[in-house]
C-alpha cells in the first residue's frame, strides 16, 4: 500500500473478507485517509498495530480466534491508538458494544450496514467522519475512566438545583460511568441525560448504568414523572423534553424538530429545561463532537441556572466543552472526576 504523506492511517480489524475489502475500499476514496493495513482477528490487530503504529483501529468486537473486546486490553496496554469499534444493533452486541468503550475505545458505528450495498454510501460518510473525529484524541490508558470513591459536596451554591441536565457524545459513556454510579440514592435533584448514540443503544447504556449505581437510571419513556433520585436517558432517535403540569414536570417525547442536526438534541432539552425550572438547572456538557448544548447551556445561563463543562485534559474529544467555553456560556470547567463532586454542591 503506497504512502500518502500526511494522510490518516487506518488499519482494519475484521473476521470478514467482504467487510475488510468493502471498509478498504470507501476509506480509500478519501484522500486524507490511507488504509495501511488489514487483519483477520484479534490477535493479528494486535500484532499490526504494533508494527504499522497506525493513527486509528477499526475493531469487529466478534470474531473467532480472538475477539475485538479481547484484542482491546492488549492494544490499550502495549501500544494505545484511538480505536472505532464495529458493532452489532442487537442487544447483545449494544451490551458488548458499552463494554468495549469502557475498555477505551472511543467510539462505534453500527456493522451491520455494511453488508448491503445500499446503505454503504451513508456509512461511508459516518466512518470517515468519526475517523477524522478520534484521529488525535488520547486514547483511555487500561480502559475507561478512573473512578474515585462517593462524591463528596463541596460548599453549596446559593441556588439550589432541582435538576441536572447533562449533554455528551463521543466518549461519553465511560463519563457517565465515573459520573452517575458515584451519586448517592437520596440524591434531591433528577438527572437528564442527552447522549448521541444509534437507535437501539441507549436502552442498554441505562440498564448498564442503573446496574452501576445507587440512582434509579432507565430509558425516557412519554409521560414520565421527573423526580430527585431519577435518571432518565433519551432515547436515540427522539427528542427528550420537559413540561411543567401544575406541581409535576412530565417528560414529552417528539421528533420536532426535525431540521435538528442530533435527535435526541442536548439544545432542545435544555431550552424545555430552562423554561421549566429556570434558576433551579444546573447544565453539564462534556465530552464530544460538534457543539451540541451550547444554545442549550445559554438558555438554562439566561434563565438564571449554572452551567458546567468538562475540562479538557479529561475529555476523549474537547469539541463540545470547547465550544460552549469559546461561546462564553461555562461558568466552570472541571475533569469529568470532579463532575459528581459539583453535582452535590448545586444540589
């Protein structure tokens, strides 16, 4: 395979000859994208990575010999790369899948798209775009997030918060993991939590979540009742919002607004947010691409509610947090490890 100077190096981990020929050849029409390599398993990624030293990995996580999950210790170990997992949208694969970004990977798309012809171009686009996306970022040393102990509040703030509403997307389930499991069950505020992932996957984040976790954390169904000590996570593919009802704040579940670029969006909650609780929000984004929050951090500002974003040196891509820094509507960064600790506090 020639050199392209300059170009991102990819090698393609992948038990199928169709889907490394058919991954090889959409990645290779992109001239910043330079396929170096390819292997059959687990245990050849492993040896390729080590030899090619390629910018970024995509890793099949089932495969026979050795599988992608039992690759990714060793490659985060001995040589760390940024690595995209392909997965399965079954709930087995979405279960194995959340595994894999504790493991370190940074994120995923969904294979089985690629075994029909009609769908290659869209994920041809996705694949790309997040290779561009994780090219760079640090990958997560021996998987996933350090999580401390119990969180333990700081000095209160002078308001308190009835609701913490949190935005992420690339790296943000294990920012979740080192977040939610360290809230304590009286906890007297809900927690709302937008984070962009394919349909079928978020169900299976709750379920990881609530089985982690003192709190009570599932999938956002309509009509829901948002309590303190509840967490609620958006379903993927609807937009999660928030209307008062006399004494009760209920979740609503829509497709408007269609024109939105993420559904679930983290803007639309937070502007429901904003108008539901006003100076009783606390908004938190954290890491990401895009700048999806950024309007929604500035409506829960403009209400009189805090805003909070991850720092960078914690985050898997600081495009999020950056642009809601740059935009001026953080009023505080802090490491995704001291995010539970600042939850406590405006509560």
């Amino acid at each position: 395979m020639s050199d392209r100077t300059g170009a991102i190096r990819v090698l393609v981990v992948d038990d199928s000859a169709f889907v490394r020929q058919a991954l090889s050849r959409i990645l290779g029409t992109d001239p910043d994208i330079q396929v170096v390599g390819l292997a059959a398993d687990g245990r050849e990624g492993i040896d390729k990575v080590a030899a090619l030293k390629p910018d970024v990995v995509t890793l099949d996580i089932q495969m026979p010999r050795m599988g992608g999950l039992e690759a990714l210790k060793p490659i985060m170990a001995e040589s760390p790369v940024p690595v995209l997992l392909l997965s399965s949208l079954t709930r087995e694969g979405a279960a194995i899948t959340l595994q894999g970004l504790e493991l370190g990977a940074l994120d995923f798309v969904d294979k089985s798209r690629v075994q029909g012809s009609m769908n290659l171009l869209n994920l041809a686009e996705e694949l790309k775009a997040k290779i561009r996306a994780i090219v760079g970022a640090s990958p997560r040393l021996g998987g996933g997030v350090m999580v401390p102990g119990p969180a333990a509040a700081p000095a209160p703030h002078v308001h308190r918060s009835d609701v913490v509403v949190i935005a992420t997307s690339t790296g943000g389930p294990p920012a979740l993991q080192a977040i939610i499991p360290r809230l304590p069950d009286n906890l007297a505020c809900a927690i709302l939590v937008v984070q962009h992932m394919p349909l079928g996957f978020t169900r299976s984040l709750a379920e990881r979540l609530d089985s982690r976790s003192e709190l009570t954390v599932r999938e956002a169904e309509d009509g829901d009742t948002i309590e303190p000590g509840l967490v609620f996570i958006a379903p993927a593919g609807r937009h999660m919002k928030v209307r008062r009802k006399g004494t009760k704040v209920k979740v609503v579940l829509d497709d408007e607004p269609r024109s939105s670029l993420h559904r679930p969006s983290a803007d639309v909650l937070m502007a429901t947010v904003a108008q539901a609780y006003g100076s009783r929000a606390l908004g938190v984004i954290l890491t990401g691409m895009g700048a999806d929050g950024v309007e929604g951090l500035r409506a829960i500002r403009e209400a009189g509610g805090r805003t909070l974003a991850e720092s960078e040196e914690t985050c898997a891509i600081y495009g999020m947090p950056k642009a809601a820094v740059e935009a001026g509507v953080v009023d505080r960064s802090v490491p995704v490890t001291r995010v539970a600790d600042e939850i406590l506090a405006a509560v």
